[in-house]
C-alpha cells in the first residue's frame, strides 16, 4: 500500500506584483552625469524618476518583458519572477478558467496553469494539477475531482495499467529485483471500491491516514497462492508507476524477505524502490513527494532505507532487506 500525496497541499498563492515608474527619453545635448556609473554624458539621456541615466544603465535597470522582450519603459508586472509588459500582462495574466485579469493573488500550478482566486473557491480542486478542475471538470468520486486537461491524461482502464505494469517489472529489474512469478491479478478501480477492498482484505496492516493510492494482496491456502495488486483510478502516469512499483516490490519481497519483517523495513523499501525508479525516469517531481511523507511507516521507513543505502550502496541495501528483520 502506498500514500497518496495530494499536491494541493504544496501549491501556493503566489503574489503578483505592480512596478511603475516615470520614464522619459531625452534628446538635448547637455553635460549629464550618469546617476549609476558617473560617466559623463553627450547626446541622449533618459530620466527615471527624475534621475538621469546614460543608455547602458538605464537598460540595465529597466527590465525586459519576458513575453515579447520589449524594454518595459511604462512599468511592469511581476509574476512568479518574469516581468511582463502591460501589454503582455493583459493578454497573457489571465484566469485559465473564467478568463479575468489576475490581480493581487492567483493560484499557479505545477503544470502551469494559473487560476484567479475566485475560480479556487468556486471549484473543487484537481486531484492531479491541484488547479481548479472548473465548469468541466469531472468528478470521478465522491471526494475526488479532475480538470479536462488532467483527465484526458489519468489512467482508467486495465490496458493502460498492464502497459505500465510492464514498465514497473523492467524498471524493478534493472535495479536487481526479479519478479519470478508474475502478479496473478492486476486491477484499477475508484476510491470507495478500493477502500473496501482494502478494509476487507486481511492483509491490513496497517491504515496511513493520507489515502490509498494501492495495494498488494497475497494469500496461499490448500489449492495453492494467488496475488493481487489493486491501483486507484484516475493517477497520472508517473504516480501509476510509483504505485506498481511499490506494490511489485511487496510481490518481490514475498519470495525473498524474512516474511516476519517489520513494517518500517518492508513498507521503506517499497517506497525506496518507487523513488529509486521515479529518479531512473526522470520524475523529480514525484520523487520528491515521497521524500516529504511525514507517515511514521512509510517517511520514516523510506529515510531509513536511503540511510542503509548511503551506508551499503544499492545491492548492499538489497541485500539488508532480505536478511534483516
Ligand atoms: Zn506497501
Ligand atoms: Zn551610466
Ligand atoms: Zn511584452
Ligand atoms: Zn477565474
Ligand atoms: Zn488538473
């Protein structure tokens, strides 16, 4: 089983602001000396609030915007660092949702997108950008909400979690983990089927208070084993193979881990392997998130484990995880 981070908790209301100053070009001949480098000045000169300025610093002191590269000469505006200039700041610092003209604070996300604050208050959040998933956006259950945008790029279906489970087995295995018996039974399913699987299923262990993203299910009778790894609906990509990355580790650990293995050890593992493999495929992002859990199992559990593997390398932590209990 894994936490699911929702990553409107690290999104923040960013200020916007306004610079303005008075600018004038001047043409007269005159002895100017330059308020910033003290040279002496013939020809034009350029006054910026009522200082005088020869062209090289006034350019180095009026920024250019970011959009269009123009010298903003009648002020600027600031967002997230990029300074605009008035024109551009209408026509681009704009609500992706209702359109209106972002003042004061906005929501950014991480994809981009930018929203005014009454587009936040009004619409549920995206379980995936954390943006207001606004007019169009679905809600595919009763808790959780996606944009258009992040929809069109969820997983849903049982082909798509196939094709990255795939991925999952190739990435486990470059890291030393073989999987030698494949997972019986692969299934993607909304939260509250999920969360009564996972309340019914008997090997609960333990309930992590951020959310079910999946989890792993073995059980072996008279007939014989079969194992199960059930996934949440709806995930991008990146946090799909997070997950079954995860779970294939349990599948892992099940046919060569002391099966009395504390929680700590077997669930840090896991998530070391889920971050081991979001940094093998480049998605910083995703790895991040798990560093920052704060769970007493699986934060503290992952901290121990990148601490085991800065004391043993890779195999050796490998190693570690299938003697120690
Ligand atoms: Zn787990
Ligand atoms: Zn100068
Ligand atoms: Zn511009
Ligand atoms: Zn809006
Ligand atoms: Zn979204």
């Amino acid at each position: 089983m894994i936490w699911r981070i929702f990553c409107s908790f690290l999104c923040i209301f960013i200020l916007l602001s306004i610079f303005s100053f008075c600018f004038s070009k001047n043409l007269e001949v005159s002895d100017q000396v330059c308020t910033k480098c003290k040279q002496h000045i013939t020809g034009e000169y350029w006054t910026i609030d009522g200082k005088v300025y020869c062209r090289s610093c006034m350019e180095s002191l009026i920024p250019k915007c970011y959009k269009c590269g123009v010298l903003c000469t009648e002020g600027y505006y600031n967002i997230d660092g990029y300074n605009y200039c008035k024109n551009c700041f209408y026509k681009y610092a704009r609500c992706d949702i209702c359109g209106s003209l972002l003042e004061g604070t906005f929501k950014r996300t991480d994809k981009g997108g930018k929203f005014c604050a009454k587009c936040v208050a009004k619409y549920p959040a995206c379980d995936m950008c954390s943006g207001p998933a606004g007019p169009k956006g679905y809600k595919i259950s009763p808790s959780r909400y996606l944009c258009p945008a992040c929809a069109a790029v969820a997983i849903f279906t049982h082909d798509q979690l196939a094709y990255i489970y795939k991925e999952a087995i190739a990435q486990l295995r470059s890291l030393g983990l073989v999987i030698t018996r494949p997972v019986d039974n692969l299934s993607i399913m909304d939260e509250n089927t999920l969360k009564s699987y996972y309340y019914n299923t008997k090997s609960m262990e333990y309930i992590p208070s951020g959310g079910v993203g999946g989890f792993y299910s073995f059980s072996l009778n008279h007939q014989g084993s079969a194992s199960r790894i059930f996934v949440l609906n709806g995930l991008s990509y990146e946090k799909t193979l997070s997950v079954l990355s995860h779970e294939l580790t349990h599948a892992w650990q099940i046919e060569n881990c002391p099966l009395d293995q504390s929680l700590l050890l077997k669930e840090g593992f896991a998530q070391w392997i889920s971050y081991k493999v979001m940094i093998n495929k480049g998605f910083r992002k995703e790895a991040e998130l798990l560093l920052k859990i704060d769970d007493p199992v699986y934060g503290e559990g992952l901290r121990y484990i990148l601490n085991v593997e800065a004391y043993y390398g890779i195999q050796g932590t490998i190693n570690y995880v299938k003697q120690v209990k």
